[in-house]
C-alpha cells in the first residue's frame, strides 16, 4: 500500500510532459502521516525502482530533491498523439524515451492527459460524449488547459476558505507556513522567481494565483535553472495558465506590465548578442 500511494505521490508530482518528478524521501515524509517512517520510504523507493516502476538519478553525497523519471508515465506532444515513458531505454533524465501508445481504446478516447486528479468525491467534471454510433456514455475529463493543481495546497486552500472570512494571499501562506513548512518554502521560491512583488493583501492576489504559480514552476524549473527558460517567458506562462482555468483565476494588472518589461528587456538583449 505504501509502494502504491508514494508512486501515486511521484505521478501527482510529476512534469505532465516528461514524466519526470522532483523529489526525495524527506519531501514525501513531509507529506506522509507521523507512523511512516522515512525508512519506510526509502525502502519504497527502492523497492519501485527494482520492479522498474521508476529509475531514479541521484548525485553521489548530494542532498535534497532529486529528478526521478515514472515508467509507463503517458504523455502527449504537440499534436496530441500519446506516448508512454520507456525506463529502460532512457539514460538521462533531461532525454526521456518514449514509445508510442498504440492501443486504439486508449488513444481514441483520450484528448489530454491530466498530469494530477483533484481528490475530492467529484474528482473531475463528468461530460457526455457521443461515439459513432451515435450513444452517449459518460466519461470522466480534466481540462487539459488546465494548470496542474497541487493536491495538498488545493486542499488547504478549500480549507481556509471554509474556516475565515477571506481567501487572500496572505491567508493562505500564513495557514501553508504552520501546515508545511516545506510547501511553504517551495511556493515562496516560486513566487521570487518571478521578480515581481505581490501584495499580499490586494483582494486580487488569492490563493489560486499562488498555487498557479507554483505548478508552473514546478513544471518548468529545471528550465529555469538552466537557463533555457527566461523570466520573462516564465511569467507569460503563468498568465497563460491563469488564462486558460475554469474559471480564469485574476492576476495584477501590474504583473502583465512587469512581464511586458521583461520581454522587451530579453528581446533587445536578444538583439544585441
């Protein structure tokens, strides 16, 4: 049971295009009940990665967060044809291997592929779809379009809302803070990488404009880190995934004038070079 909920953890986690999470054994005992040990993760782990469930690509006498590619992790590229990860074959993590998914049930079905499931008694909305023949059936759909929520910090959210009277950006980091430090710490992060200063008790900045942000810098920090991702695409990204909820989440006006700065500024520099 507990191999099952940390792989559930890892593909809840994971980059909806690579199959690649951002993990290690203290981060998901952060997340776990107080009678798991971190041992028992570890072992789990380990246990995954000799069934060949993952492959994980850990630096010698390095701490913290490591990349850990899912196998059979289903993915979709541009033009939304699905591929599932292949372990053996990928030896580096930055070059996941693919193979095409071929099964017609499941390609014929399927229009995008939700990274993460919202853990509620309506996991997704329910739509109708009509086959060939003209029947309607029911089947359980994620917008593709949108961002990829994290579970925990979705749940606070809905926490905090219930139990005050507002849902500001304040509220919400203040309740992540004494709930988990490291979430904390990880959105925090997030938000400074954006360059821009938020206020925090602007009516405008919620919970949902934070939570948006950290999924994409969830999804794009190793591009971040390398440089192959500017700031200033960075933050189209994030207005982009506001854009693209259901319903949209609002942002700053501001922050769209502070975007627009910075890709001007990356366009001339761009230009110069």
């Amino acid at each position: 049971m507990l191999d099952l909920a940390v792989h559930d953890f890892l593909c809840l986690t994971a980059n909806h295009q690579t199959g690649v999470a951002w993990v290690s054994a203290l981060k998901i005992k952060a997340l776990c009940p107080a009678d798991i040990s971190l041992r028992a993760i570890q072992r789990s782990l380990a246990h995954q990665e000799e069934i060949s469930w993952i492959k994980r690509f850990r630096t010698h006498g390095q701490r913290g967060n490591y990349p850990v590619v899912i196998g059979k992790y289903f993915v979709t590229d541009a033009s939304l044809k699905w591929k599932s990860v292949n372990l053996e074959r990928t030896t580096d993590w930055r070059e996941v291997q693919f193979d095409p998914v071929t099964d017609p049930s499941f390609v014929g079905e399927a229009m995008c592929h939700p990274p993460v499931t919202e853990v509620d008694a309506d996991v997704s909305p329910v739509q109708e779809v009509r086959s060939k023949k003209g029947e309607r059936r029911k089947t359980a759909t994620t917008d593709c379009h949108h961002p990829a929520k994290s579970v925990f910090l979705k749940r606070l959210k809905d926490k905090i809302k219930r139990e005050s009277s507002g849902e500001t950006a304040k509220e919400f980091l203040n309740a992540l803070k004494a709930e988990n430090p490291n979430a904390f710490e990880e959105l925090i992060e997030s938000v400074k990488a954006t360059g821009f200063k938020f206020a925090l008790n602007d009516g405008i900045v919620g919970a949902d404009l934070l939570i948006a942000i950290g999924d994409v810098f969830r999804d794009q920090k190793v591009s971040l880190d390398s440089g192959d991702l500017t700031r200033g695409t960075f933050c189209t990204k994030i207005i982009d995934a506001c854009m693209k909820a259901k319903p949209k989440i609002p942002y700053p006006p501001a922050f769209q004038d502070h975007r627009d700065a910075l890709r001007k500024e990356e366009r001339a520099a761009s230009a110069a070079a």
